[in-house]
C-alpha cells in the first residue's frame, strides 16, 4: 500500500511536467497494480469469487481470477487506455465525444465480465453486452447508410452464434449439467454441446462462413475498429475456447482445425487483393483469429494466448496509424492514393512500420515470439503437417500483404497530389501517449511474456533448419510483394474475396426471407386473426350488452369452468 501511494504522488507530480515520463509511470503502475493482484490470489489461494446464487437452476455466479483473465484485463487497460486517449485526437470537437467515450467504457467493462466470468449465466451477460455495444458503436455515424448496414450485418451474424450459445445452455441445464467453463460433461453429450457452443465462437471471431461481417464493419470509427475488432471482441469466442478446451469433443476440435486453417488462408489472400487500408487490416485480423483457432485445436493452449496478446498489441497500434493517414486524407481509405509519405508524419509511420514487421513476425518484435514459437510447434510434437502447411503459405502472403501495402504508401509516387498536403498538416500535438506505450508493448512484450509463459529452453532441441523457417517465410513474402509491386509476376491476378460475399449474402438473404415468410404467415394467420382479432370481435360484443347480461355471462361461463374443474377431478381420482 505504501508503494501505491508514493506511486500516486510521483504521478501526480509529473502530470504536466514531462509526457513522456508520465506516460511510462503509468505503464509502470498497471504493472505493479497486476502483480499486486496476482500476489494476493496465489497468498490466499483465491481464484474463485461467490457472487450470488441461481438455486431454481443449481448453479452460482462466480468470477474465475486466474492467470489468463488478469492478463487480459491488464491488457485490456493498456490497450483502450491508448485507443480511449486516441479518440480525443480523432474526434476532435465532435459533439457526442462524451457519449462515444461513455459506450467504449461499457464494452470494456463487458468484455471484463466476459473473460473473469466462471459461470456461464455471468458469461452470457458480457457476451450479449459486447454485441449490444459493438452495434452502437460500428453505427456510431448514424448519418451514413454504410455504417448502419454494417452494424446490423454485424448483429445478425453474431445473432447466429449466440443462438448456438442458447442451445447449448438449454441442453446442458437438461442434462443435469453445471453451467462453468471448467465443467466436464458427458462423453455421450459432450459432442452436441461442443457443437452448439463452436457454432457461438466461429461466428463471435469471424471464422469462414461467419466471416464476412468484420471486415463490413470497418464502416465504423477508426478507434472503434481498434479496440473492438483487432485485440477485444473478436477475441472473445478464441478466450472461451482457451476456458474450455480440455472438455470439447474431439471431432468438433478436427472440425475447428479445418475451418481454422481454411479461415487463415483464405483472409491472408483476400487481405493481398484489398486497396482499402482498413479492409487489408480486417482480413488480416480474420487471418489471425483462424491462427488462434487452428492452433488451439491442436493443444497449443499458452501458445495461443500467448499471440492473442501480441496480436491485441501491434494489430491496435496498425489500426490507428491506418486512421491517422485516413484522418489526414479527408477519410480517403484508398492506398492507391497514398504514396511517398515516408517523410510526413514520422511518428505515425514509425508506429505503422514496427506494427507491420510485428505482424509479419520479424526478429525480436513483439510478432516474433509468438508466430515462431507456433511454426515450430506445428511441425513438432504434434507431427501435424496440414497445420504446418496451411501455417506456412498463410505466413507468406501476410509478409506479402503487408510489404505491398508499405511499398504503395510508402515508395510510390502520390496520384492525388492534394493529400500530400493534408497528410503532412495532420499533427499529433501532445497526443502521442497512446503512440509511445502501443509502441513499446509492440517492441517488448514479446520478450517479457515468452520469459513468463514458457520456461524450456528450445534451442536445445530444434534444427538449424527449423529456426530460420521464419526467415524463409519473410523472403518468400517479400520476394512475391515485390514481384507483384513491380508487375512482374501475377499482376492483378487475385480477387477481392472470391465472389464469396455476394454468392453468400445471396443465399443468406434468400433463407431469411423464406424463414420470415413463414413466420409471418404464422404469425398473421394462427396469431393475430385466429386469437386477437377473434378476441376482440368477441369483446366488442360483449361491451355492447348491458350490466344484467355481463353479470349473466360471467356467472354462466364461471359456472362451466368450475363443473369441467370437478369433472376432471373425479375422472383422475
């Protein structure tokens, strides 16, 4: 307690003397606030919390303190700590600020209930709270069709898989069972409730076929695409499945494997054909959400966690450098207009660059740690060559993705002359807290939790041939990025998606509407005329008789329900 207080006295001390300084003593606090935590959990033995009971269905409300969840509420703190000063700059003078920042402090306090939860019942409160907020927020502009649309594509794919979370709730209660995320269940059970709560995690993390709503969503703020689709939200289905992996079914894990893989390679390739800044980042997070799931299907459990972290960290600080250039081009999204902006914005394309190169894995970045560790444990004990494969060739075409993306801004000649001007006008001012920590999280975290998560000593194992397996993926990806920057080789050669968007929406828009037709048809016919309309055709005639007639009715229909009462009484004595 007494090194909290002198902390809180050098804090406020240096508020306004030195930025920088202030901004580190901060960092610093978080840490020592963590690691005062995690003593008094191991101390006293504590990782459970009783909050209330639910006695009519068995079960508790609990919050599960653990490793895990205290390691990503600090990361939770750090990174919307960064996004929430960030948006000042953003918004600006914008009126409903105060608002916008009222709603990212609900998400971020859903999103700490959803991972500290240990009973589902508290789990599913942070997991609804997060869809509701990430709807207001995606549909932040409300004046833009886009936005809107977006948000509501966004609700309803989410919607899919909170009703697979429903069912399995339902059936698990059916069954007997106990709703935590640390319950075993039934062999006999266990595949139906994998399925149904897989169905809740592929659509909350965008894998394939549920995919298509995050990079829709980028029609929203830029610091809300930071925080709620790159290290929070979109994360939530992989955090679930890190709770309760060692109780799924088997063939559900196979069938997570292959969506994981699949969802891995096909948004690293539609992430290279993107123009649209925003969008490359999307699909790169959709690529990255299909690597925590491919490899957790195989066991890697802290590896997993481990890139979940590093991933919160430089994917946040990629989307807002992205909307600094977007802010300082008149919301022009467009990388084919950016160019030869190097010397412009030096801080902000410093921050782009080691966010890149993390996301490419390049030695001793944040990136690099975790995507190593996951190539060599593809290829290791496992023995899993698809996993190893699928890993390699999406690792190339995120190197690619990402050096073309820097060659087009960064190398080539600006086509729209004007927005050099209005890149190099935009300024930070005193705004570059959120930068600084972003930035050494980006540079250090990786060596700071590869030293806590895992204690082997792997080079005492490995291949040579093994340990430069990254570097052969970065030279592929450059060599393909700068073949294609310079039209030598498949120029213009990949699709945006694939035709996947408008073949599913089709589809998807041809079943709700026959799905709603019936129900309507339901509702109108068997609901409406049948019961309401009736009803009131028999209150209206009722209304219209006198006093002495109601009083004759009510008695008479009294009279007859009482003697169907005795009737049924005698027949079941």
């Amino acid at each position: 307690m007494f090194i909290i207080i002198i902390f809180f006295i050098i804090i406020f001390y240096l508020m306004n003397k030195n930025k920088v300084v202030f901004t580190m003593l901060k960092i610093l606090f978080i840490f020592l606030i963590l690691f005062i935590f995690f003593w008094i959990l191991e101390l006293f033995d504590m990782k459970i919390l009783f909050l209330g009971n639910l006695n009519f269905l068995n079960n508790n409300l609990t919050l599960y303190m653990d490793f895990y969840s205290g390691l990503f509420v600090g990361l939770l703190i750090i990174v919307g700590g960064s996004i929430l000063s960030y948006s000042k700059w953003y918004f600006g003078g914008e009126v409903g600020l105060k608002y916008f920042m009222i709603y990212m402090m609900f998400f971020m306090t859903f999103m700490m209930i959803l991972v500290s939860s240990h009973s589902f019942f508290l789990l599913m409160v942070g997991w609804e709270g997060v869809g509701i907020m990430s709807y207001l927020l995606i549909g932040w502009w409300m004046g833009r069709s886009e936005a809107s649309v977006s948000a509501m594509q966004a609700v309803y794919y989410n919607r899919l898989g909170d009703l697979g979370f429903m069912f399995f709730m339902v059936y698990a209660l059916y069954f007997g069972g106990k709703l935590y995320v640390d319950s075993y269940f039934y062999s006999y059970i266990s595949f139906f409730l994998s399925f149904f709560i897989m169905i809740g995690i592929i659509a909350k993390s965008s894998q394939f076929i549920f995919h298509s709503w995050l990079p829709n969503a980028m029609e929203g703020p830029t610091p809300v695409s930071s925080l709620l689709h790159s290290s929070t939200m979109v994360v939530a289905g992989v955090f679930l499945l890190i709770r309760m992996i060692e109780s799924f079914n088997i063939l559900v894990l196979e069938l997570l494997m292959f969506l994981g893989g699949v969802t891995m390679l096909f948004g690293a390739v539609c992430a290279f054909g993107q123009s649209d800044l925003k969008k490359i980042i999307a699909y790169s997070t959709t690529s990255q959400l299909g690597l925590m799931i491919l490899n957790l299907s195989i066991g890697n459990v802290a590896l997993t966690f481990f890139h979940l972290c590093m991933h919160a960290f430089f994917k946040s600080m990629l989307f807002m450098g992205a909307g600094v250039f977007i802010h300082g081009a008149s919301n022009n999204q467009d990388i084919r207009d950016f160019g030869n902006v190097f010397f412009f914005t030096k801080l902000c394309n410093l921050g782009m660059l080691v966010s890149s190169f993390s996301l490419m894995g390049m030695p001793f970045l944040c990136g690099y740690y975790s995507k190593d560790l996951i190539l060599e444990n593809t290829w290791g004990p496992v023995m899993n060559r698809f996993s190893f494969f699928l890993f390699f060739l999406a690792s190339v075409f995120t190197v690619a993705y990402s050096f073309r993306m820097i060659f087009i801004m960064f190398s080539s000649f600006m086509k729209n002359t004007k927005y050099i001007k209005m890149i190099g006008q935009e300024k930070m001012g005193n705004n570059f807290g959120w930068f600084f920590t972003l930035t050494f999280f980006s540079i250090l975290s990786g060596m700071i939790l590869n030293g806590m998560l895992f204690k082997v000593i792997q080079e005492e194992y490995l291949s040579v041939s093994m340990k430069i397996s990254p570097f052969f993926v970065i030279f592929f990806g450059f060599l393909m990025s700068f073949m294609i920057y310079l039209k030598i080789f498949l120029s213009g050669k990949f699709g945006k998606t694939f035709y996947y968007n408008p073949l599913f929406h089709s589809m998807y828009t041809f079943t709700v509407k026959k799905v709603t037709g019936f129900l309507w048809f339901f509702e109108f016919i068997w609901v409406e005329f049948m019961c309401v309309l009736w009803m009131q055709k028999i209150m209206s005639k009722f209304n219209s008789l006198n006093m002495a007639n109601r009083l004759y009715i009510m008695f008479l229909m009294l009279g007859f329900f009482m003697l169907l009462y005795f009737m049924f009484s005698f027949l079941c004595m």
